[in-house]
C-alpha cells in the first residue's frame, strides 16, 4: 500500500516543513494608520504633547525649553505688563535720567555747603574735593535709601522704582549698596562721569529688561510705580 502524500508535496529536511514560501503577511495589526505621527502614534494635527507641539506653544517659565532661564518665561507672555506677571511695567528712560539728575544735584548741593567753608571753588582743589565728597554721599545716600524701600528722593518725584529681578521686592540691603557701589566707584577712581556714559548706554542696549551695569551686578530692575 502506497504511503505517498496525495498532494505531491513532500516535508524538506526530515519531515520540517520549510517557511521560506510562505505568503509575506499582510501588514502587522500595530501599524501606524496613515496620518498619525508622533512618538505615540498620536495624530498629527491633534496637537499632543507627545509629537510636535501646537502652534504658538510657550514652554512653562523655568522649564528646560524656556529660551531665558528667567521665572518670567518668555517676555510679554505672563498676563503682567512688567518683567514679573503683575508688576508695573519698566520705567522709562526719561524718568529715569531725571531721577538720576535730581539725586546727584541735591547731593552735590549738600557736599558744597559742607565744604564751602574749608574749600576755595576758585581752585581746581576745591571742586575736586567736593566731587569726591559728592561721590561719597550718593553712594552712602543711596545705599541707604534703596534697601529701605527701592526709591531715592528723585526716583518718587518721577514715580519709578528699583526692584528685584527675581520677585519684584524691594532690593535686599546687600543688592542696593551693590547697585550704588557699581555706579560711583568706577567714576571716582578712575573714570568720572565716562563710567556712567558707558553704564547707561549699557541700558539701553540691553534686553529685555533694560539693566545697566549697575543692575545687572546687583540683579535689579526699574519699574514705573505711576
């Protein structure tokens, strides 16, 4: 009696049948459908976090893909006018030199009439005496005034402010004798008035909140109180 397959095929290899002729399948059943991208197969335009993200999308303030490092986030987009959500905004700079000129008028005003009596003004002495006094009276002036609450005398006439750059408190007493230090000191030992030339145009070339040299050492900002 014939034991032979009646289908005509024969087992390869001791009876094994071989897989090398099957049919390619057809597609796998986890294949991603047409139109879904992303790393979880979320659809393209759906805008999940898990591909790209949505147009018009600011990463969290302080997040690793925040672009200043700042807890501002990128400027403008907190609901605040200011560097800091709910700030005032920054003080502008027309408020800001008059300020600066009616502190260092009133200040020099108080060293000539300390002076007037020791000093002759007729000689080149007497008005580098009273520039130096000057220098010595802002800085203790406004160390003293900016630790207590931001503002010098000129700084209320013009209704502007200086504040911390990481909350928008007062500055610390460390922070605004730092700031008066890094204004009158360069000028008094070896620049005069071209130190505070460079400072403030330093200001106005910087972005985004306007610091001068004198800020940026004390991490400080000026922002309008009107």
């Amino acid at each position: 009696m014939s034991t032979s397959d009646p289908s005509g095929t024969e087992p390869e290899e001791g009876g094994r049948p071989s897989f090398d002729k099957q049919p390619p399948s057809s597609g796998s059943p986890y294949d991603t459908p047409s139109g879904y991208g992303g790393q979880y197969g979320a659809p393209a335009d759906s805008g999940s976090p898990y591909g790209d993200p949505p147009p018009g999308y600011v990463p969290p303030p302080g997040s690793p893909g925040d672009p200043y490092g700042s807890p501002y986030g990128a400027p403008g987009s907190g609901p605040g006018p200011g560097p800091v959500p709910g700030m005032p905004p920054l003080g502008g700079w027309g408020a800001r030199i008059l300020a600066r000129l009616v502190d260092y008028l009133l200040v020099q005003v108080i060293a000539i009439v300390v002076l007037l009596p020791f000093m002759h003004f007729d000689e080149q002495s007497g008005w580098v005496g009273s520039f130096w006094l000057s220098g010595v009276l802002y800085l203790v002036y406004e160390g003293l005034m900016l630790s207590r609450d931001g503002q010098t005398l000129g700084k209320k006439l013009m209704k502007v402010r200086v504040a911390m750059l990481a909350d928008g408190t007062s500055p610390t007493s460390s922070a605004a004798w730092t700031r008066a230090a890094v204004f009158v000191v360069p000028a008094l030992i070896c620049c005069g008035g071209l130190w505070w030339i460079v400072d403030g145009l330093f200001g106005v070339f910087d972005k985004p909140y306007r610091q001068c040299i004198h800020d940026k050492a004390a991490k400080t900002v000026v922002v309008s109180t009107a």
